[in-house]
C-alpha cells in the first residue's frame, strides 16, 4: 500500500515558539490560520505568527509564538480542519533544556523490594510513560506519575522478583515500546528487562597489591570468546564468562591455558573487548554470528551471548562475577573495554526512544554528528548523557568489580566527562586505570575539548594509545610499510625516541606502548607481507625485538593475546566480524613457541623488578636513562637504578642485518644475548636481528 504523504507537522523548537510546516501539495501551503488544541481539555487557542520564507520545496514554514505545559498532548490544526501532534523531541537540542530538566537522584530504573518495586525513567520529552510488567505469563499496565524533571514513576506493591517489564513511551501522539536504560538484567537479545535483588548478587572482594605506579602495569588484552573458543584451549564453557574460572585447562600437549597461563605469564591487567550487552550476535544461537562487540546495544547488562543462559537474569550478572572473582583471585585486574561513543542502532535504542534528540550529538543542521563512522556519537556533553555514562561506570566498577577502563574512540567523548569517570574510579580504587584510543575523530565537538592524544596535556592522568609508538616500531596500518624492527633503520633515532617517549605526553604514565592490539593486522601476519623476502626465522627475531621493546620501554606495555606465541588470523586486519576460525586463540601455537613464552616472562620478570625500566616521572628518565645510535641501525638504551636487582643495564637493540662490536666497561655481565652472544676482552659481538641485555 503507498504510504500517505505528510501534509502538516509541528515541532516545539524552544519552550515559546513553534514551527508548522504545511505541504504545497496541500492548498498551496497557505492556511489563513492554526490553533493549538490542548487534548485533555479540549482548550483551542488561536495562535499568532507568520509565514517564513522558506527554500523548503515541499513545505510551507510558519512560527508561532505560543506557551505549553510539557506532559501534555497537543494538536495543531489549520484552517481546514487538518490536524498533527506537536512533536516535543527538538526541545532537546534547545540551551536551555539541561537547566530545566537535569535530574541528579540515584533512582533511575527498577529498586526491588520483596513487598514492592519502584520504576523511575527520565522521558522530560514524552507526553506519557506506562509500565508494563510480564510475571507468569500475565501482562499488567500501569500508568506511570510524571513528576520534577521529567522523571516519571510507579510504585507496584508485591514480589516482582524476575518478572519481566519494559515502558511504553508516548511521543507525539504514538507509544513506543523502551526498554529501560538502567535496567540490571535483560531477557535474550534485549526483548525484555528483568527484575533481580540486588542482594542476590553481592560483589566478592578479593586484596590485590595496590598499582603504586601506573606504570607497573602490563596490560594483556583479549576477547571473552577468542580466549577460549578454540578445540585447542581444553577450556568446557567456551566463549562464556565461566571459561575464565576453569583452573587446570591445557593443550594437547599438556601445556597450561586459560587462567593458569595468564597466572603464570606474570601480566598485571587483562583487558576484555566488550562484555556489555551488543547488537549482532543473536544471543539464542550466538555460533551462528560473530562480532568483538563494538556495535553496543544498552551499557547496563552483560552480554548474552557470554552467559550460558541469556534469559537468566541472574545469571548475566553471576558469571560475569564469577568470571572477574577469578582473575581477582589470581592477581589480576580487569580492565574493560568501554564502547561510550556511538551505539549500534540510534533509533532503536533505549536512550533515544525515551528522550528523542537528547543522547546523540547532532550537527548545526540537525543531523546526527558521525565522526565514529558508525552513524552516530554520543553527546557527552549533555549532562543527562554525561550522567549516564557516569553511572554506569561506577554500576562495571562497584557491582562486577572492574579495576579501569579502557575507552573505544576516546577521541569522540569530551575531557571533561572522561576526567569525571577518572575522578569517580579513584574515589572508589586508588589503583583505578584509565585510557584510551586518543584518535582525532571529525565529530560535533570542538577540537579543544576532545579527548585526543594532542589534548593529553589538558587530562594528564589518562592514558593514551601510543601511535607513535606503534608506527615507528612496526610500520603503519599499511601492511607494505615498515617500521624500524622490521628492517627500516632510517626509523633508528625515531625509534630511541619511542622507546622512552620523552616529552610526548604531560606524563610518561599516559603514554600506553604497543605494536600490537584487536584492531588491524597481527605483527605475525603483517611481516609476511613487509618482510616477505625473509625466511619464518628471520621474522620470528624481529617479532621477538617488538615484544621486547614493548615490554622494557618507558610507559605502560600493553600486549595482544597471542602475540606472544605469534598470533595469525590468516592475513586478515579488522577481523570484528570474521568469525571464530580466525578469531579463536590457537592454544597449540603456543606449544611451538614456549621458547618465546619463557622469554617474555624474562622480559616481564626484569621489568617487575627494576624500577628503571617503569619509572613514573620525565625527571627520572632524563636523569637516569640513554639511548645512543650506534652506526645508524642500532639502539643502546642505557639504564641507572639505585634500588632492584641491579645497578646498571645496558639494552642493545639491532634491527639490521649486519653484526655490531660494541666495547663493555668492567663489572657488566649478560643477562639475555638472542643469538648466545658472550663478552671477550671487554667486547661484545651484537648479532644481526639481535636483542642484548647487560648488567652490572
């Protein structure tokens, strides 16, 4: 059937003014005049404006000048008897909307009680909100109280434990189904909210030793369903939550997965690619469909797809618990991987569905700003929004036990909303962490007040993605190029510079050093094609020079699952939805490279015990630390302590292929020679491809 074509619509664009718009397709676009119909009390108010000129084709624009109470249902009707709702949803773009309307309770959403269970949702906008509840297949209604700022509420007496509900929500005449944004439990594939006691699910504390330092953290990254997806990982609940409580798993071989191996590996911190609840993989038959998860669908419930019943409430938060506790209770922080820049669906989401305009930054013309290239931003700046994104922080932080947070596209959210998520996680952890992608992305914002690595100086305690870092050690996202470990040795003073990050920060603790992450090829895949002319070998060595680089620099090192036993996805880059043959960590790969394992923990084990390789402050860097150039291709990173296991390191770093003579000073021994390298006569031969580390 054809659609009907609009002939009038009506929006209130401040809160004493509307505009109509009328179709030239309708007399002309000319009606001698409008009344404002008021549907509760039948009230017609005759309203007195002008037509404006217009270069709209298909509408004629006229602006009123007229006063409304917002909660009430309103037409606009013309000369000839035409009518239209008065659309309240552009109010949300107005200035003076958040001075109105900001609400500060901590009520938001379902407070259960075995006698009764209070809603609140803020929908300022909606001319009405009804509560619907499901409890043992029975549906209920019931009418919610608009109240101050918009905050409309119900109070329904009797034990509503896991009963299902979600509000309807009218706008412009029509009621549309919203699920509720603070909800702590959903049903499968976000059909429904569940409602949980709180008390059923008390946060387990384990003690960890308190980040004196940021910079004593190493941080590992991973994917709750590559970590254990695979044959290989000996893990029973793959891609669950649960699989990270599983103690004693191994490979074919007999060698440790899982929790152990990250025990044992000696990180700090484990960052996990999104666990909120996000848009494409169908929670009932999540093998059919893949995806990291950066396509969020609500911040406030676990994902489904992770949990081994999706339409368990209690146990989307249970196993996310549990699956924190274990890692707690091995040493491990939790850092998450927070996606509050864009969301997958704008029109479909809770957010803009109770308070349209309001949670999604629009442009001057009124179009939504997209500088994630997913179709929309989050407007930060709202305080509503800045809100939310502040109470859901604290709700991963004080009811899952999270130790930070690493933020997608940091660039798109504003400074001052992200130095308020790192003032409320220290207020709670004094060891809270917090960083980011600082990527200058083209959104609504100004770019001064972006969270961008080139505004670091302006949020001196968060932490940034070096990309400097990244590119000058590995090559760029070009999988041709080549950085200065895979051969290119003009990159040599580039990369001194990277290796103690001098002056590119405010301070050294922001600067987060990798070569290596989720996003864009693995190292492993991206050397088959820079240094494709070099034997398996040959790539191996420089592959094992960038993880050492990364773990001994200056800053926080941060490693991606797998790149210590040469990670591949098969020469793919953005793998987000290519499913779990590439995606699944391959445990055996890493019985091929116990070698480079026990290498790595070397690596981690210098780092954990001698401060010079983790110093805080710029002034101990320039103090204690040198890099030299020696012969234009390789680097001598020279170290002073005064308290660990040594005084005095000496770190040669030979991306070339020629073998280097350097002469050593008395009461230097080697603690690590990649190619078993000794010193003769106060001399030391440093091999092509070749990590050195002396000691004295």
């Amino acid at each position: 059937m054809e659609k009907t074509a609009v002939r009038m619509k009506a929006y209130a664009v401040n809160f004493n003014e509307v505009r109509v718009y009328l179709s030239k397709n309708y007399y002309n676009g000319i009606s001698s005049k409008f009344y404002l119909k008021n549907l509760e009390t039948d009230e017609l108010l005759l309203l007195s404006g002008d037509a404006l000129e217009s270069t709209n084709s298909d509408f004629q624009e006229y602006a009123f000048h007229v006063t409304f109470k917002m909660g009430r249902v309103y037409k606009i009707v013309d000369a000839y008897g035409l009518t239209c709702f008065l659309d309240f949803s552009k109010l949300a773009m107005c200035k003076e909307f958040d001075e109105l309307y900001f609400y500060d309770g901590n009520d938001l959403g379902s407070q259960y009680t075995k006698e009764k269970t209070t809603f609140k949702v803020w929908a300022p906008l909606s001319t009405g909100v009804i509560l619907k509840i499901v409890k043992n297949g029975q549906d209920y209604l019931y009418p919610m109280e608009r109240g101050l700022k918009g905050v409309y509420s119900a109070e329904v007496e009797g034990d509503l434990e896991l009963a299902h509900y979600f509000y309807l929500v009218k706008h412009a005449g029509n009621y549309d189904i919203a699920m509720d944004p603070y909800a702590y439990a959903s049903s499968s594939n976000g059909r429904t909210n569940i409602i949980v006691d709180l008390q059923k699910v008390p946060l387990k504390k384990y003690p960890l030793q308190p980040l004196v330092h940021k910079t004593d953290a190493i941080i590992y990254e991973t994917s709750v369903r590559d970590f254990s997806m695979s044959s290989t990982s000996g893990m029973k609940n793959k891609g669950k939550f649960l699989a990270f409580t599983e103690p004693h798993t191994s490979t074919d071989s007999g060698n440790p997965t899982g929790l152990d191996y990250l025990s044992c590996l000696g990180v700090t911190h484990i960052q996990l690619m999104p666990i909120n609840d996000f848009a494409t993989v169908d929670e009932k038959n999540p093998l059919e469909l893949y995806n990291w998860g950066y396509d969020p669908a609500a911040y406030n419930v676990t994902e489904g797809s992770y949990v081994s019943n999706p339409d368990d409430g209690y146990k989307r938060i249970l196993e996310a618990q549990q699956m924190i506790e274990a890692l707690h209770s091995r040493g491990l922080r939790v850092v998450l991987d927070v996606v509050y820049n864009h969301m997958h669906d704008v029109n479909m989401n809770a957010l803009e569905k109770t308070v349209p305009h309001y949670f999604f930054r629009r442009n001057n013309d009124g179009s939504l700003s997209n500088g994630s290239w997913c179709g929309n931003d989050l407007n930060t700046t709202a305080k509503m929004c800045r809100k939310y994104i502040l109470d859901m922080c604290k709700r991963w932080q004080t009811l899952y036990g999270i130790d930070g947070y690493r933020f997608d596209l940091m660039g798109i959210i504003d400074q001052e909303t992200m130095k308020l998520i790192d003032a409320q996680g220290k207020a709670l952890d004094s060891s809270f962490m917090v960083y980011g992608e600082g990527w200058n992305m083209m959104t609504a914002l100004a770019e001064n007040k972006r969270t961008t690595i080139q505004n670091n100086h302006q949020t001196p305690h968060i932490g940034f993605f070096n990309d400097f870092f990244r590119d000058t050690l590995r090559g760029t996202n070009q999988m041709e190029s080549k950085g200065y470990f895979s051969g290119d040795t003009y990159k040599t003073n580039d990369a001194m510079k990277a290796i103690c990050n001098l002056d590119m920060f405010e301070n050294i603790s922001q600067s987060i050093n990798y070569v290596e992450c989720h996003d864009n090829a693995t190292c492993y895949d991206k050397l088959q094609i820079s240094n494709y002319d070099e034997d398996e070998e040959t790539k191996k060595k420089r592959l094992r020079l960038m993880l050492a680089a990364v773990i001994l620099s200056q800053g926080i090192p941060f490693i991606h699952s797998g790149q210590e036993f040469f990670r591949t996805k098969g020469g793919q880059s953005n793998t987000y939805n290519a499913g779990d043959q590439v995606n699944a960590l391959d445990w055996n790969r890493k019985d091929c490279e116990i070698d480079t394992i026990q290498f790595v923990q070397f690596l981690i084990h210098l780092r954990k015990n001698n401060p010079c390789f983790r110093y805080d402050d710029y002034d101990m860097i320039r103090e204690n630390i040198k890099t030299e150039n020696i012969e234009h291709r390789m680097i001598q990173y020279s170290l002073h302590q005064d308290e660990g296991e040594h005084q005095d390191f000496i770190v040669y770093f030979n991306a070339s292929l020629d073998s280097i003579e350097v002469d050593v000073e008395e009461g230097y021994t080697v603690l690590c020679h990649s190619e078993k390298g000794n010193i003769v006569n106060h001399k030391l031969t440093v091999n092509g491809i070749c990590f050195v580390v002396l000691a004295r």
